[in-house]
C-alpha cells in the first residue's frame, strides 16, 4: 500500500457548482482522500425530523466520480441551535459552574443522556443512508475530543452520573475509608451525597478527584461508543476519531480499543505557541519549523492507540487562527512534516483545509488555497511530496524501546503536582526528546497492555501506580528498564506507597524525604549534572551508582533496572539513556543539533528542523 494524500473539504460553504472543479483540482494535485460532513448537522437537520441528505449525496457523488475516497464524518461536535433549545440542559458547565454557552462548537456534556441519544441516531441515519456506498472509504466519529477544554464538566447531568459510577464501583466497598475522607470530616452516608470536586474552599480529596477523572474518561468512550455502536448495525467499514496534540483529559488508549483507526490534527506551529513548554527563545528559533519533536511523539502515541492504522487528519498548511502568534511555516515545512508522519507509519496526511472561508471563526486560518480561490504556495509543495512518495511503501516502524505513556499519572500529577513545574507530559516529553537525539525508533507504550517481549529497553518515565496488569508485564519484561522519578509512588486510590519502586529495584528503599524546587534551583550531582523541578532523597540497599552532592543516592541500579531519584538536566538525562541503551544492545545514531532520524521498512528518513542545512555522517 502507497502511503497518502488528501484534503478536508466543506461543501456545504461553497456553492453546488463549484464541487466537480474542486474534485477534479484535489486530484490534479495528487490528493485521494478527502474529509466532509464533520460540521454539518444544521444542514442535514435543519428541525426535528427534517432531513435534508440530497444535498450530500450529490456532494459525495461528485468527489467520488473525480477519483477521491471520502471520510465521512458525524456531526455530533456541533448540535444545531435546535437541539440546545430541546435539552437547554445538555451544555457542558466549567469548573466555575458557568455554561458553555452555544454560539462556536463543541457545547455538550458528554454525560447528557438525550443528546448522546439523537448524537448516536444521527450516526445510525448516515451509516444506512451510505453503508454501500463505494466512494465512503471509512468513518469519523465527532471531532477532537477535548478540545477547548471540553472534556470535564460540572453540569447536574455529570453529577448525577457520576454518583452513579461511584455506586457501579464500589457497591459495598467503604467509600469513606478507600478515599481517606475522615480527613476534615468528609465522609458521606451515601454516594448521593458525593458532589463535583470543583468550588471547594481550598483543594479538594486528590481520591475523589482522581476518581472524578477517572469517570470522565470513561464518559468520553462511552459517548464514542455509542455512535460506533449505531454505525456498526448497518457498515462494516472502518470508524476512526481524530485526536488533538497534547489533549490529556481522557485515556486514547481505552477509547480507541473500539475504534479501527487513529487520526490526529497536527498543527505544528499553532502548538508551539499554544501547547509547548519551551521557553521563548526556543519559540523564537523555531517559530516556523515547528518543535522538532511534537509532532513525532503524537505519531507514535497515536499509532499505538491505532493499533498499527493511523493517519493525520488535519496538517497545518500555512497561518492558523487560533494560538497567540501565527507565522507561516518555513518554505519546505509542510513537505518535512508530511514526510516525518510517513516516516512513522502514517497510512495518509490530510491537509486542512482546501479553501478558506471568507466569513465566520475561520476566516484568518489559512488553506491549499485563498479565499478568491487562487492557490497558495504550499500547493506546489503537496504536489512535490505527492510524486515523491509514489515509491514509498507504507509500513511499521520497527522499534527496540517503548516509552511509557500513562494518562492516570497525568491527572494525579494535575490534582497533585506538589510543584508549579511538575507536569507529567513534559517529563515524558523531555526522555522521548532525549531518545529522538539518540536517533532511535519509538513506541509509545500503554502498559495496561502493550506486549513488551520485543522490546530491549523499556522507558517509564514517572508513573502514578502500577495496576496489578502493568506488575505483571514488568515481572515478565526481560530487558533494561529505566524509571523516573515519582513512579508508583501511590496507588490506585492516591495513597502514599510506602514500597515505591523497590520491588523493581529488588532491594528494600525507604524515602526520606521529596521536593519540588524553585525555578533555577538544581541539586548538583557529583559526576556532573543536576536535578530540577523535583529531588528525591533515598536511602536503599540497591547499587547507587550515581550520588547527589548531599550524599543521597541519584541513580539507583538493580542489575537491568535503574532509578533516577530526581528530574535531570537534558544533558544529564541523554548521558543515562545512552549508556543504558548501549547496554541493552541498542544501536544509536545521535544527530547533530535538531536534526531527527527515523527509519521505516527500507528506508531512512533525515528531517531537519534547523533554519540552515545539516550535513549528516553515516
């Protein structure tokens, strides 16, 4: 299979006559796939019962005539003003109990049982209006969950749900005691006395806030669900959502156990400025590449939570609307971004959008082409990337290390970061970055249950608890494991593990004391290198091979494994996992500046994210 281009597209915005000019122009381009219909309910169902699919149809017809497949999309991400007016209850509440008023998109609860309903109705009426059409090659559920901070809501709907997840639960297992909650006198008589977790005078139980998170995920593939569900009683065909960059609130990996396919919206230099950590010369540098390895680490998250089948749905093709500055990419960008994402097993890259809108929110978000409907420059790009990857096979990569990626442990870590700076996504971000110097293949691993037999190095970076499924992988994981600071430093119910890691360590660990340190603050090591944002002080029996300048152990070593008591400068961090790599017998390939290698099937990729060339040595 010959990796692929495509296109989203709104015909609905445009008039009628204009639809086989723009098919037959997506396909002069090299374009094969083409997105619809993820916005258009308020012209599918313009009132109750009034359905108005000819218009589609046509839509479809005309794409499909001119040679493109389409994805088509379910158009719960914008309830028309007519299902708010219906269930006035079904908008999302912040966590200031303020509605999330209609008037842009994406204003519903996950938890509102009627619009889950006439979402998952509206779902079913497409699949049996085109299950057997042969130009629909595969479907969209909604569209970014998560984004604009959507995901938790404090409406009456979610409280009332959440109280009875509580009783699914835990049935007749003490509430009270499993939560702490003698602490200040919050025990309950019964789950109908359990509120939200938002408005408390100061923080509320971290238990009954994980336990909140926890519902809300579930919530979000619930919903998911029950579109996929309508869909699957009249197609077989595949069913995909596409996922945001640094969206956490919900766990991909659970939701996409009944998805057959992974997309994600890759805006490089929008989450650069909307999304990243670094600081602002880095901004600055790369203002027009984009992070060098933003857009790489979702690749492989999402080509995990795929299942092997994933594609970009959405690629930035030039200025968006939306972050707090919009620069154009660098002339080439788009075709290193369209290429990094083959790179990583991307079955297709979608280009968002073709033409932009002169009216409405989108206005200033740029497209293939203008709103005059002349082309933009990056058109000339596509067309390149798409001749360029007639002799490209689409595959696997193949990696020897899997970096741990835990969404539990970044809500624990939210509810209880004990430290401004520590945040659970840029630990991780910040050892994939380091592995990426290293030039190496990765996966992303969910360690729920992510098979790890093939694997000769396994990265945890930090985790929250090991649930007694991630115990059992590591107890029968055979290669070099290294673990970062905080893991399994409670358990499922946010208390204190009093064991920490010693059973991967072998050896008895006992904590003095932790720390969350001040912006500049470091604790120096005495071979060279510091801690940041967080140091642990150990006492333990294990190897110390590493000491802190207060004596206290930093990297703790038992045979295979070793633990690192604090968070590392980059240099630092790249020197332990270079010399563990290396003993675990994998080969690295460290490239120069910000330049990154990735290898797929036959073939090499070197992508350079630096403003001037590289010159790289085999």
């Amino acid at each position: 299979m010959t990796p692929r281009l495509g296109v989203c597209y709104y015909p609905e915005h445009w008039p009628e006559d204009m639809w086989a000019e723009d098919a037959r122009e997506m396909v002069e381009m090299g374009l094969s796939l083409v997105r619809i219909g993820e916005f258009a309910w308020s012209r599918l169902e313009p009132r109750e019962g009034e359905f108005h699919f000819e218009w589609l149809d046509r839509a479809i017809n005309t794409l499909g005539s001119a040679g493109l497949k389409v994805v088509l999309g379910t158009p719960s991400a914008t309830p028309p003003k007519w299902i708010v007016d219906k269930f006035p209850d079904m908008l999302a509440v912040d966590k200031e109990g303020r509605p999330r008023k209609f008037g842009s998109r994406r204003h519903y609860c996950f938890s509102h049982q009627g619009y889950r309903e006439f979402a998952a109705q509206m779902a079913s009426r497409l699949a049996e209006r085109y299950a057997d059409n042969d130009h629909i090659e595969f479907w969209q559920t909604d569209n970014e969950y998560g984004c604009h901070d959507t995901t938790l809501s404090y409406s009456d709907n979610a409280r009332k749900a959440f109280r009875h997840w509580l009783k699914e639960r835990y049935g007749n297992k003490p509430l009270n005691e499993t939560w702490g909650n003698v602490f200040w006198s919050m025990d309950y008589e019964t789950f109908d006395d359990v509120d939200l977790p938002n408005l408390t005078v100061t923080e509320p139980n971290p238990a009954h806030s994980m336990d909140f998170r926890r519902f809300t995920s579930e919530q979000v593939r619930n919903w998911d669900l029950a579109q996929v569900e309508a869909i699957r009683k009249h197609c077989s065909k595949p069913i995909s959502h596409n996922y945001m960059g640094r969206i956490t609130e919900f766990d991909h990996f659970r939701l996409g156990d009944h998805l057959d396919i992974a997309t994600w919206d890759s805006y490089p230099l929008g989450f650069l400025e909307d999304r990243s950590d670094r600081d602002e010369e880095f901004k600055h540098t790369f203002s027009r590449m984009g992070d060098p390895d933003f857009q790489a680490f979702h690749h492989d998250l999402y080509r995990t939570v795929g299942k092997g089948r994933w594609g970009v749905m959405e690629q930035q093709p030039g200025p968006v609307n939306w972050a707090p500055y919009n620069p154009a990419p660098k002339p080439g960008m788009v075709r290193v971004w369209s290429h990094e994402a083959f790179a990583h097993g991307a079955e297709f890259v979608c280009y968002f959008r073709w033409r932009q809108p002169s009216f409405a929110q989108e206005q200033m978000h740029t497209a293939l082409k203008r709103p005059d409907n002349t082309p933009y420059p990056v058109c000339d790009e596509i067309r390149h990337v798409a001749t360029e990857i007639r002799n490209l096979t689409h595959a696997r990569p193949k990696a020897e290390i899997g970096l741990v990626f835990d969404y539990r442990s970044q809500w624990a870590w939210e509810i209880q970061p004990q430290g401004q700076g520590f945040d659970y996504f840029k630990l991780v971000f910040e050892y994939y970055g380091a592995l990426r110097q290293l030039g190496v293949n990765i996966d992303i691993v969910d360690l729920e249950k992510s098979g790890l037999s093939d694997y000769k190095a396994l990265i945890i970076p930090g985790l929250f608890a090991f649930s007694d499924a991630m115990k059992e992988q590591l107890d029968n994981f055979k290669g070099h494991l290294i673990l970062g600071p905080r893991t399994n430093s409670k358990d499922e119910n946010f208390k204190t593990n009093l064991t920490s890691v010693s059973a991967q360590l072998g050896k008895p660990i006992s904590l003095d004391m932790v720390e969350s340190l001040r912006p500049g603050t470091v604790v120096e090591l005495v071979n060279g290198g510091h801690f940041k944002i967080w140091n642990e002080c150990h006492k333990t029996e294990a190897q110390t091979e590493e000491l802190k300048a207060d004596g206290y152990p930093a990297v703790i070593r038992n045979g295979k494994c070793v633990y690192m008591a604090g968070w590392p400068n980059s240099e630092k961090l790249l020197e332990v996992i270079e010399t563990e790599l290396t003993k675990a017998g994998c080969k690295t390939y460290k490239q120069p500046g910000y330049n990154r290698r990735q290898s797929i099937g036959m073939h090499e990729f070197q992508l350079n994210y630096e403003a001037q060339s590289a010159v790289i040595k085999g």
